[in-house]
C-alpha cells in the first residue's frame, strides 16, 4: 500500500459496498442498462480474453464479462466492495491491493485488456495516478488495450472538481509506452469533442 488515502476512501469511508450494490440493483430494476461498459470491452476483444477489472468494486463488470467467456480478475482497494463482489460471484478471482503497487499482487502478466472504469483514475489516491498507469501498462501484453472511463467536469464527478485532465492522462499514458487509439464520450461509443464532461479512451500497448 502507499499509505496515502485515496479519494474514493475520502468520500465513502470504505464503507460503501452494500450501499452501492443496491444503487446499481435499484436502476437495473428502472431499467437501465447496466453493462454498457462490458458491452464496450467485449466488442475489442477476442474470445476466452484474459482481463483485469482494476477498481472492480462490487464486480459488475467482471461479473458480466466473465458471462461473456472472458477470464477476468478483479482488484480493488475497498474491501466493502470487494465483499459483495465475492458473494455474487464466488468463483471468481477478487483480490484486495493498491494500483499503484499492483506488482505486489503477484499477477502473471499478459493481460489482454485493463479496465479502469466508473472514475477510478480521478479517485485515486492524489500523486499516485501516473505510478497506477504505468503499472496497469505493464500488465498488458504486446498489443494489449488499456481501457479507461472518467469524468471531466464537476457533473459527471462525486467531486466539487475535477483532480485529472485528459492532458495529464494522456501525458501518464505515453510515458507509460501507451499509445491513445479511440475516444469517445460514452461507453456507447458516442463521439467525443472537446469540451465533454466525460472521456471513454482507449490506449494500446505497441505489439512487439
């Protein structure tokens, strides 16, 4: 761990497992589709894709994408939503660590596709941003996607402001070897324009 609290913790006091599940169960009953995110991933990948959900939560991406016949595991730093997200799925890998120490987890490396999505880079721990892209990168193997989606402005934040830009994202991104590919405003693949409130990107590590 970095010893430095993240935003997330800031917010919900690691406490917020229960509370979120029930969320996302209550607009999934309203009918809102809740696998917008899944949907994205699993049209840039092949099958049986190996994927790490980094900021899993409660597992509703991986939940989803392992449905869909990929082999995902799941990190996060709040072990409220890590609760919930191994007893709604037992059976699959949920592990409890930093991003920014991800080599601590003992992952085998080779990773199709790193998933960043619902505001995890903003809601991280405030300096460790570029070290949590480079780690993610180096996950990926030759030709692997990083797949990523935050807010921009205060709307589509849990924050009065925005901690990241797209600038300084990009910027962690190349340096971390990553090259952007495709952007968009939403997980529908709505096209972006300067100036959106949120950034769906996807960067890609080169292929040899």
């Amino acid at each position: 761990m970095t010893g430095q609290r993240d935003r997330w913790a800031e917010l919900t006091g690691g406490r917020a497992g229960e509370e979120y599940a029930q969320r996302f169960a209550r607009l999934a009953e309203s009918g809102h589709d809740m696998h917008g995110e899944a949907a994205f991933c699993a049209a840039l990948l092949n099958p049986a894709a190996r994927i790490l959900d980094a900021g899993c939560g409660t597992g509703r991406i991986a939940v989803r994408l392992a449905e869909l016949g990929h082999h995902c595991t799941g990190v996060d730093i709040d072990s409220s939503m890590l609760a919930v997200a191994r007893r709604d799925a037992p059976a699959q890998e949920w592990l409890l660590g930093d991003l920014a120490r991800l080599e601590d987890l003992g992952l085998k490396p080779g990773f199709d596709l790193a998933l960043a999505a619902g505001n995890v880079i903003p809601l991280l721990a405030p300096g460790t941003e570029s070290a949590v892209v480079r780690q993610l990168a180096a996950a990926l193997r030759p030709g692997g996607l990083l797949v990523t989606g935050f807010g921009l402005d205060a709307a589509h934040l849990p924050l009065p402001e925005p901690p990241v830009t797209l600038t300084e994202f990009d910027h962690w991104c190349a340096r971390a070897g990553l090259t952007l590919r495709q952007r968009y405003a939403t997980w529908s693949g709505d096209p972006y324009a300067q100036g959106c409130g949120y950034a769906v990107s996807v960067h890609s590590r080169p292929a040899t």
